[in-house]
C-alpha cells in the first residue's frame, strides 16, 4: 500500500516538473510503473485472500 501511495506521489512530481509533456520525465516513468505493477500485486493479494 505505502508502495502504491509512494509511487502516486512521484508521478505527480514527475508532471509538475515536467517542462512539457511531450518529453518523458524520469520520474513520472517510475511512478507510472510503479502505479500499475503495486496495482496489480495489490489485486492478487486482494484475490488470494478470497
């Protein structure tokens, strides 16, 4: 949880340090990953509870 809620928060700094959004922003790379593979293991840890 603290690992989804940490990776949130960096892509946010990663949009609002962004000059552009065209260009990719390491940051924002690294909270979108984040964000989608702490997604996914929350989901099976949600499943695997059932």
């Amino acid at each position: 949880m603290v690992g989804a809620t940490t990776s949130r928060y960096l892509l946010a700094i990663g949009i609002i340090m962004s000059t552009t959004l065209e260009k990719p922003h390491p940051l924002r790379i690294l909270g979108a990953m984040g964000t989608y593979l702490f997604g996914l293991e929350l989901c099976g840890s949600l499943l695997t509870s059932l």
